[in-house]
C-alpha cells in the first residue's frame, strides 16, 4: 500500500520566508480535491495532506475513498525555541485540537502522541527550519522519537541520505552516552533502531507522490499506519531539486499573479505566458489577437507609454530585437529539443531568453566602455538587474536547497565517529577560462589534471569555449551566449558563460569542490556557484593581473582597481595557491591569512625536456647563421612580457661587440605568438621567430638554444622556465616575479634588476661570451630540477590538507 506521507495545500497559507509572507504569498496553492486526483491518478492507495498546525485540507476530501487525516506540527524546545516539525498521521479533529496545546513544548508534545499512540515521525530531520537546529538538538531527536522521514522529495537528496546514512548507524553504546549527557532516557525500546518513511514536501502541486512511503499488503488506513510503527514501510521516489523547488515555485507565483490582478484584460496575456513556459513552451509565442489584446489594454491604461522611458525604451529595443525573429525561436527549438521534464524545459527556456538580452547589455556595456562613455556603460549595465530578475526563484532554489555540508559532517563525526562518506571531498571540478590558449596557465591545467587524474582522482576541467579541441581529460565545455574582447587587449577573447546552466551542472553532478584557475567570467560563476551550493573553494593566483594592467593602460587608478578586485576575489577563497614563497608572502602583506596559502605543485617532463634533445642544424632551419649562439625567449609574444628589454638588450650586445668575440655569432630566436609579434619583427628582423611549438619540436628548440631569456615581471611562476632548466639551458631573469625563485643566481643562470637594461645586458653578454661559464651553468641546471615530476605534483596536490574548517 502507498501513500505520500508530507504534502502541502493552500491550507498551508504562512509562508516560512519573511520576504515572501511580506508580499502575501502563501506557502501553497493547491487545491486538495486537485491533489488527490493527481496522487490517485500516480498510485497512491491513501491520500492525506500535512498542512502546518492545520487539517481544514484533510476536511475538505475527508468524504473522498482511502483519505485520512494529517498534519505537520510545528513544535520547539522550550529552553531556545529551536524549532522542529513532526508529521503526525491518522489523527482526529479532537486530538488535533489538543495538540495546538502540546506542540508549544516538544517534550510534551512527544508525551502526547505516546499517550495517544499517534504514527509520526520528525520531518526533513536533517534540515535547519530556523538555523538553531545544533548537534545537541538532533541527539535530542535521537531520544525522543524513533520515526524519521528519511526521504523528502523536496529537499536536496543529499539531506535525506547524510540522515539515513547517520541516524542508520547509531548504536546502543551510543544512545546511553546520549542519554548520560542529556539527563533523561530513550521514550522508545530500541532507540537506536530508527525507522524511516517518505513523502513529496509537495508546496506548489506539481510534484505530488514524487517520494512516498509503500508497506506490504493491508486493506485499511489502519493497516498501513500499523505497519508504519513498526517499521515495515520502504522509501520509494526521488530526493528534491532545484529546478523542481523552482518549478513549484513559479506556479505559486502564476497563481499569485493571476489573483492580484484578476479581471484586467493584460492578466489573461500574462497567464497565458506564465502557462506556456511552466509547460517548457516558448512563452514568447502567441497569436496575433493575444498581441492586439495586449497592445491595447497598454493604450487603454497608459501603461504603454512607459516604454518610452530612457530605461525602458532600451530594455525593450533589445528585447525586441532579440527575439522577434524566427532564427532566435529556431534556435530555442533546438535547446529544448529532446527534454521531456517540464520543470527542465522551462528552465532552459528562462535562461535562453535572459542569456541573450543580458549578453545584448553586457557588449553594449564593453562598448561604452571602452570608448570611455561611463555614464552609458552604466546606464547599460543597470538594465540587467531587471533583466535578470525572472531568474530570481532559481537562483533562490539553489541556495535553499544546498546542504549545510560542514554542519552535516559535524553531525555524522559526534553521532557515528566518523566523517559520513557522502560528504568526502571526492569529487573536484577546475574552472578556467583559459584551456585552449598558448600559455602556462593553460598547460598547468592539463598537465596537473592529467597527473591527478591518473592518481585516482575525479577532476573534471569545466570551461565555456566556442571550441575545444583538447583531448586526453575529462571536459565540461559550456557553449559560450556570445563573446567578447578586454579593452586594451583585443586579441584576449573571454566568454560570457551560460551562468545558471553551469551552477545546474554543478549541482547534478555532486562536486564537493570547485578549484578556481582565473577571475574572469568562468571564475566568477564558479565562485557564485560555491556560494549558492555551500560548497567549498580552492583557487589559483596564476597571473599577476595588475602588473599586466599597469603595463598595458599605464594607469595607476586602473593598476589599484585590479588589485582592489583581485583582493575581494581571493578572499572569498576557502583555499590559495600561488606558485612561489615570493606570492605568499605578498597575499599575506595585502591581508589574505597566511593558514588560508599553500605553495601550488608542479611537475616537469623531465623525458621531454632533456639536453639529449639537442640538435645543432635545428636554428640553422629557422634561418639562423650556423654554429651561431642562440639566445632564446619562448612564451606568449605582448608586451606585458617585457620583450622591449630583449630588443634594447640585442641592440647593446651589437654595440658592445669586444675584439676577442667578434668572431662569435649571436642570434636572437622566437618561440610562441601574441600581439606584439608584428611589431617585435620589425624591430628584429634578423631574429628566428617560429610562432607556437609544442613537443618534441619545442624540447629541440630549447635543447638546441645556449642562453634563455625571460625578463619578464609579471609572471607568478614559468613553466618555461623549468624547461629551459631540464633541457641544460641557463637562464636569465628579472628579480620582480614568480621565475626568480626557480634560479639559483650564479649557479644556474642570473637574476638582474627588473627593467634594468644594461643589468640584463651584462648578464646575457657574461654567459653567451662564456662557453665554459655557459657548459657549467646548463649541467647544474639540468640536475636540479631532475626530481620535478608530474605524477608526484599530481599526489600531492590531489592529497593537500584542505582548510581545517571546511
């Protein structure tokens, strides 16, 4: 026999939310005759609804075959108020009239459905009503009650399981240590045997019977309640989601809409629009009397002359613009083909048409921007909040429905010993919004990932790209709602994200952290996921962003910004790489706490990168004098790289020529591409420059090279760097920046003054003049990075001790 145990209709008229009770909108709508044909019409056996502290539902269908009547009680611990709700089953009017009375005092409430031998059970145990809900409570409930609800089909799955999970695995041993500290015994033989029963939590009457309570054969009420107490009852449906809570949420708000404006002739539009996007339809799509209606409702009331407001007329261009055409509906087609839940289409629906207008602000944004409008750019960007604002009930979902983790693996440590295994920092995802780009940022990624991936871990790399072509990791790449290019930094495209549709994912997929590589679009929504989710986070200080927008705006304000910026993001980390003791100590002086740091991991492909791979004839290929010593830069070619200090170095190295090297060749070679590529050829002409490398071609070209160059001071870290060591190439380098720390000054390479030309000079001309200085310095620097290894990187950083905290 089948029943669902917990479920609301519009008797449950207080809303929990105080936003919501401020508005009026009720807790539900539904309406109990609706709700029990749809739980017939879904198998259930015996119907029943568990209003708040109210039965008038049940009275309503009391006269309908196999109702009885419920409800769920409101009760609290008398010392702190804490709040706890019990559903109560098969019950009279009487005895709900007394329990108004018992409820007030959880211990005599628990007294009372004793004495009165009433079926019930501790709703949604697990979940904090009033966020008083302690440890102390919940063992408490451990000694009060025996029966709990161990699947609410409107929570978060995770929620019911951590409570099964636990409250499964108490032991005797255990109830009499509770029992000693709380001062009073078990109401119940067996207290540490828990029984369990199921029910929708149903608010919004769309997903009645989506978990309920099954008990072997009876033929009565009686029967099934009898079998409830004593314990033969299994759980059966779903766990709740946000898209559902949202869904429910949504149709509440359909009804509240259509009641507060009931009997104007926009109302029928309006519902007519709300019906067709909770069906997962097109909610734009109407006939041309619908629209005709609307337009002169508009006229009649003089509301349509509201669209010629400055802010509005904008919001309306754009929304006009967007969808009005047939290739956008096409496209929304195509979204939502193949999706049969309607809580699923509506949700790809909402965000498809807010993704588009709020991309149509955002460039419009970018471009008054940059053409130094500040006063458009703003009143560009303020339009998204309206715009935004249909997502609000999902975005709430989110944040409602996520597991207060830290408090549900507190809970599980007292009660079992041990850390609940469903809460285990498992299962990671790494958001960038670099995979595909030619730089250190982009190959740590793969390379760490790779090297985790292969110790056992489960990391997915999460991004938003119009193409991937990577291969060999696990991807999640996010189809982009449009791109755009920074100010001052053309060539640098970022995606604007699908935002929501990335938190869904996050949520489905039941990642436990979120490691965070760039504070960009893709880091951002990362960030907000974590926020919503309750999830906890790890970033990565790759890039020293600051530096990168000092050089390229020569700006101090826009310098401070960043940092301003970079700051606030870092912060809200739970955890903080960075790549050198030099970063750490930087973040802790800017106000990051230093237990909150770790030295990030990295390895080397010490077989790819060997000196072995020398060849001489490799940059006589590229153009260069045989027999010539090679100076070599590889990375990205702009000029936040510093590349004006190798140009003005090459100039001073032809001026310096001595009698005793004029016979020695020096060359000047390029590796990689970039923005300044053109220009720094015409500035070298006489210079190598290959564009990108990768493999054996790049290890040749480093192996094949006599002196490596890399002045910059913007770089956290260089993994070129590293290379150049491996492959017994000696370095030069500037003293601002992560690459110092990887050079021992006078053993394998020099550290110079940052920007400091002639200091960069001198120790270029000291080891390209010096063969024997040159042979000694590559030898040395070949042995000391022989022990980096990705796979020991990998280990490491999958088993790093996490905040203590979290």
């Amino acid at each position: 026999m089948k029943a669902d145990l917990h479920l609301h209709s519009r008797h449950s008229a207080r809303a929990p939310e105080w936003l919501f009770r401020r508005v009026g909108l009720p807790d539900s709508y539904s309406e109990p005759h609706a709700l029990y044909d749809t739980l017939r019409a879904r198998g259930m056996d015996f119907v029943t609804l568990t209003d708040h502290n109210r039965i008038e539902g049940c009275l309503e269908i009391a006269d309908r075959p196999g109702v009885f009547l419920s409800e769920q009680v409101s009760t609290r611990f008398p010392d702190d108020r804490c709040e706890v709700h019990v559903l109560v089953w098969g019950l009279t009017e009487a005895q709900h009239r007394a329990l108004q009375t018992a409820r007030k005092n959880i211990f005599d409430l628990q007294k009372y459905l004793a004495a009165e031998q009433l079926t019930h059970a501790v709703a949604h145990p697990f979940y904090r009503v009033d966020d008083r809900l302690s440890l102390g409570h919940v063992e408490k409930l451990v000694l009060l009650f025996q029966h709990f609800e161990g699947l609410n089909g409107h929570r978060d799955a995770l929620l019911s399981a951590v409570a099964r999970a636990v409250l499964g695995r108490l032991t005797p041993e255990k109830i009499d240590e509770l029992a000693n500290r709380h001062g009073f015994a078990p109401t119940h033989a067996e207290p540490w045997r828990k029984i369990f029963t199921a029910g929708s939590d149903d608010h919004g009457g769309m997903f009645p019977a989506a978990a309920f309570t099954e008990t072997p054969d009876g033929k009565t009420v009686a029967d099934f309640l009898a079998a409830i107490r004593a314990g033969h009852c299994t759980l059966r449906g779903t766990g709740g989601t946000p898209l559902a809570l949202s869904h429910s949420l949504y149709n509440n708000l359909r009804q509240f809409i259509g009641g507060k404006f009931a009997g104007a002739k926009s109302s029928s539009f309006v519902g007519k629009a709300f019906s067709r996007f909770m069906e997962g339809e097109d909610p734009t799509e109407f006939s041309w009397t619908d629209k005709l209606a609307f337009v002169a409702e508009g006229i009649a009331s003089g509301k349509i002359f509201e669209l010629a407001k400055p802010a509005n007329a904008s919001l309306w261009k754009q929304f006009a613009g967007t969808f009005t055409g047939g290739a956008m509906k096409k496209r929304l087609a195509r979204e939502t083909e193949g999706i049969t839940e309607p809580e699923r289409r509506a949700f790809v629906t909402a965000n498809f048409f807010v993704n588009q207008l709020a991309f149509r602000f955002f460039t419009t944004f970018i471009k008054q921007l940059s053409e130094g409008n500040i006063i458009e750019a703003i009143r560009e960007i303020s339009v998204l909040l309206p715009v935004l604002a249909p997502l609000a009930p999902y975005f709430y979902a989110f944040r409602s429905q996520a597991p207060d983790r830290l408090w549900l693996a507190g809970v599980g440590q007292a009660l079992t010993g041990e850390r609940p295994a469903l809460l285990e920092n498992r299962k990671r995802a790494w958001f960038t919004d670099t995979l595909e780009d030619v730089n250190g940022v982009a190959n740590t990624i793969r390379k760490l990932t790779a090297a985790c991936i292969a110790e056992g871990g489960d990391l997915t790399v999460v991004t938003s790209r119009s193409t991937i072509t990577i291969t060999g990791i696990p991807i999640k790449n996010f189809a982009p709602v449009g791109e755009f290019e920074l100010p001052e930094y053309e060539l640098q495209k970022l995606s604007f994200p699908p935002i929501l549709q990335m938190i869904d994912y996050i949520q489905r997929e039941g990642f436990t952290e979120l490691i965070i590589s760039t504070p960009g679009p893709i880091g951002l929504t990362a960030l907000l996921a974590a926020k919503l989710l309750g999830l906890r986070t790890s970033g990565i200080y790759h890039t020293d962003f600051p530096q990168y927008v000092r050089i390229l705006t020569d700006d101090n304000f826009l310098e401070t910004l960043t940092w301003n910026y970079m700051k606030w993001f870092y912060e809200q980390l739970d955890l903080l790489y960075v790549n050198s003791e030099g970063y750490r100590r930087a973040w802790v002086d800017r106000g990051i706490a230093a237990e909150k740091i770790r030295i990030l991991p990295r390895g080397l492909d010490t077989a790819l990168f060997h000196p072995s791979r020398r060849d001489p004839a490799f940059w006589t290929k590229h153009g260069l004098a045989p027999g010539a010593t090679v100076l070599l830069y590889v990375g990205r070619v702009s000029k936040e790289k510093d590349l004006d200090v190798i140009v003005s170095a090459w100039r001073r190295l032809a001026g310096n020529q001595k009698p005793e090297t004029k016979n020695q060749k020096l060359a000047l070679a390029f590796v990689g591409d970039g923005p300044f590529q053109k220009e720094l050829r015409q500035l070298l002409p006489d210079a190598a420059f290959t564009g990108y490398l990768a493999g054996l071609d790049l290890a040749r070209a480093f192996a094949s090279a006599d002196v490596f160059l890399f002045p910059s001071t913007t770089d956290t870290f260089g993994n070129v760097i590293l290379e150049a060591l491996a492959s017994g190439v000696p370095c030069v380098v500037s003293d601002q920046g992560g690459p110092k720390d990887l050079i021992a000054h006078g053993t394998t390479g020099f550290i110079t003054r940052a920007l400091d030309v002639a200091d960069f000079t001198a120790a270029v001309e000291k080891i390209a003049h010096d063969p024997a200085l040159r042979q000694a310095l590559g030898d040395t620097a070949h042995r000391t990075v022989q022990d980096r290894d990705w796979a020991e990187a990998g280990r490491e950083f999958w088993a790093m001790p996490r905040n203590s905290s979290l």
